[in-house]
C-alpha cells in the first residue's frame, strides 16, 4: 500500500510535534474550525462558474447552453489533475505533524513541477473539443461558442492547478484565511470583469461567451498571484531557496503513484453521475428538469462534507506524523461526526419539504413533482454521501488513496449504476429508480471505507514518505 513506505528510526511520541500531540484544544472544535473556511472556499471555486452562467444567461439561451457546456467540458477535463494533487494532503500534513519541514518544503515545490505537467495534459484533454463536440452530437449552433469558451480557458489551467498545491499546503499548515480572502476576491473580480467583456462595457466590445471566458482567465491569474502575495510569509521558506531534490524523477513519480487513484476516484464519480444525467434525459424533458434541481441541492449540501473531509485529511495526517494515535482516532471521529451531523440535518430538510424546495427553482407543477420524488430520495443518501466523503478524507490523511478508488469502481460502477439501468427502465419508478442506484453506490461505498479504517486503525501506523 502507498502508505507503508516510513522513516526507519521511530520516534517516541513525546519529542513529536508539539502542535499535535500537546494540543488541549478540541479535536472536534479544531476539525469545525479548519472545515468552515474550506467550506467556502469550495463553494466560492464553485461559485465562479454559477457567475458565468448567470452572467451570460442575460444574453441568449445559446450562449448560456454554450457556457454551461463549456464549464461542464472544463471539470471534467481539469479532475484528474485537481485529484492528483491531493496527494499533497498526507505528505504535507504528516510532514507538519513530524516537524519535517525540509519535507514540506520539497512537497511543495514537487507539487508545482506536477502542477506543470499536469496543465499540460489538461490543455491537450481541451484541445480537441470541437471534435469532440461533433462526436458527441451537441447542438450545432452552440458548437462554436463552447469551443471558443474553452480554447480562452486553455492558460487558466496553469494557476488553477497552481493555486490547488497553495491551497493544500496552506491548509496542512493550518493557513486558511489568505484562501478564503483570495477566492472572495477572485468571485468579485469574475464578476465584474464578466461585466465588462460579456456586455462590451468600460470600451470593451460585448464578446458573449468568449468573454466570459476571458473574464475567467484573467480571475483565475489572479487568484494564483493574489494567494502567493497574501500567503508569502507561510510559503516563502517552501518556495525559496528552490531545491534539487525536488526535482528528483522517483519521489515524483511516487507522489504521482499516490495522487492518480485520487484523480481518478474523482473522474469516476463525476462520470457515474454524468452516466445517470445522460439516463434521466432518456426518460424525458420534465424528468431531466427535476434531476438538474435535486442535484444542484445535493451538490450544494455536499460542498459541507468535502470540507470536512479535506479537513480530516489535514488533522489525521498532522497526528499521524506526530506518531499520535490516540489524536489520529480522534480527529477521525470528529470528521464523521461533523459531516454525518450536518448531512442528517439536511436529510431531515429533505424528506419533510421536498416540493417546498423544488418550488424554489421553478413554478411548473410537472417539474416540482419529478423533483418532490427525487429529493426525498437524496435525503436517504445524505448521510451515506456524507460518511464516504468523510471516509476517503480520513484515508488521506493516513495515507490510503487506492480504497476509496477501488470503492468507487465497486459501489458506483459495479453496483449503481446496473441498479440504476434495472429500477429506471425496467419497473415502474422511472427517475426515482435511477436515484434510487446512488442509494446503493454510497452506501456501499460509505460502509466498504469505514471498514477500511477500522482495518488500518488496528495496524501500526506510519508515516507516507515519497523520497
């Protein structure tokens, strides 16, 4: 397993990291207290594209849909890249928690080298999107815009990734406030420059969807920029002097080893459901309608979990490299509590007004039925959805990324989505049937990581090293 490399000397736990193993404070109130701002600052990367398709849905529903297009070719595209540099989290954090800051500092530094790497490959994912846009049979006359959308996005991928191994290594040191304050700063610039270049205001002729998307470019700068400069006192002694060994082929590749079942646990679940969106437009319009109104809400209440889990991340890590045990334990306790709390609040909301909140989005009665039977069913896997996002956070940061791949290929590929197909298109629940299938995958999921902890919390634990 990718944790089982470890230095050969161990250390007593007593001369380990004061900052872990002396801490009185909390493990829950410390786990709230790293997970709040990582929260928003999911929401806030979120956000970015909400703006852009509020932005441009004043224009036409052609661009809008191109812009929709756009954005959803572009996530796709950047997660695998996005999820390997997770592999940052355990390195970064046990490092912490050892002490071991020359480690930090080569993480960091190796995590820009793959960040440059990996923008290569995500620009030649994007290049060819007007084939594959034809392949696909997208609608010809939103072809052009989406392609342009995505040519302009081609060098934000750069500072997104740049800006991914910032915030990793900011949040292992517990360093979160310049990332809050950067991506507010990154929303209010999109926005307005959204403003300038969709419009054609300030003497910028109105560029539609181009526009939104040089809007997108120029923020995206701007928030890699604007975290190095808010953030240079905790990152300067990381990034300066640069080091040779960071640049070492093996300990690169072996970070890689560690970060590509992230990237693609994170691919596969977008395509499982992608799959299912694919499968509820097969069932009808007034079907697709609701399922996009459940999913956004599902979406949105996850956004809690995923920081709660990066947060897990960063506390297990720090504790394990502390040789801390007992904290370890602890601080993944208080990640369970802190996303299966929150996500059964949220279930309750779900099952007791589902059509409440459907109505929200849209007044046709036929809608809101199709999305009152389907939020219900999210409220069921709430909880569930919660506890595997917590989970795969809790791995991390002991160091595990190839479970919760291999409970992902299991639950959502191997068993949703065939209970999703059966349900859907072989009884009478149609779109209920297909949600029914992210029942099965997350619980599945959920209960296979749980066991996993429970299996390496019995084992002696140590520390990833990638050198």
């Amino acid at each position: 397993m990718t944790h089982a490399a470890h230095e050969d000397e161990p250390r007593p736990i007593a001369t380990a990291s004061s900052t872990i193993s002396a801490a009185p404070e909390s493990e829950l109130r410390a786990t709230v207290l790293l997970a709040l701002p990582v929260v928003l600052v999911q929401i806030g990367m979120m956000f970015m594209g909400v703006v852009d398709t509020v932005m441009v849905g004043h224009v036409s529903a052609r661009v809008l849909a191109a812009v929709a297009l756009g954005n959803l070719y572009f996530f796709n595209a950047i997660v695998l890249a996005n999820g390997t540099l997770m592999a940052l989290d355990p390195v970064i954090a046990q490092a912490v928690g050892a002490g071991d800051m020359e480690a930090v500092s080569r993480a960091v530094q190796r995590g820009i080298i793959l960040a440059l790497g990996l923008s290569v490959v995500t620009a030649l994912l994007m290049l060819p999107a007007h084939a594959l846009l034809v392949l696909t049979r997208q609608q010809p006359e939103i072809i052009p815009d989406t392609t342009a959308y995505l040519r302009i996005s081609i060098p934000g991928v750069l500072p997104f990734l740049v800006f991914v191994v910032f915030r990793q290594a900011l949040q292992a040191l517990h360093r979160v406030a310049p990332i809050v304050w950067t991506i507010v700063g990154a929303n209010l610039c999109n926005a307005g420059l959204n403003w300038v270049f969709v419009y054609g205001h300030l003497g910028s002729p109105a560029l539609g969807a181009s526009g939104s998307a040089l809007a997108t470019l120029v923020s995206r700068w701007l928030m890699a920029i604007a975290l190095l400069v808010f953030a240079w006192p905790a990152l300067r002694p990381h990034l300066v002097p640069t080091r040779r060994d960071a640049r070492l082929v093996t300990p690169l590749l072996r970070l890689l080893e560690l970060g590509v079942p992230v990237g693609l646990q994170q691919l596969l679940e977008s395509g499982a459901f992608g799959a299912i969106g694919l499968m509820m437009g097969m069932l009808g319009t007034t079907e697709m309608a609701g399922h996009q109104i459940a999913i956004t809400l599902a979406a949105l209440t996850f956004m809690v979990p995923l920081g709660v889990a990066a947060a897990a991340a960063v506390r297990v890590g720090r504790a394990v490299g502390a040789r801390d045990e007992p904290r370890a334990k602890l601080a993944a306790r208080a990640a369970f509590v802190c996303g299966m709390g929150f996500m059964s609040v949220t279930a309750l909301l779900f099952l007791a007004a589902p059509r409440l909140l459907a109505s929200i989005f849209t007044s046709e009665t036929g809608v809101i039925a199709i999305a009152g039977v389907l939020i219900p069913v999210a409220g069921v896997f709430q909880i569930f959805d919660g506890a595997q996002a917590v989970g795969a956070g809790v791995l991390r940061g002991l160091g595990d990324t190839r479970a919760p791949l291999i409970g992902m290929i299991a639950g959502y590929w191997l068993i949703g989505l065939p209970v999703s197909l059966i349900l859907g298109f072989h009884t009478s629940l149609r779109a209920a049937g297909l949600w029914w299938g992210f029942v099965a995958s997350l619980s599945i999921v959920a209960l296979f990581l749980a066991w996993r902890i429970r299996v390496l919390f019995r084992r002696e634990i140590r520390r990833v090293t990638v050198e």
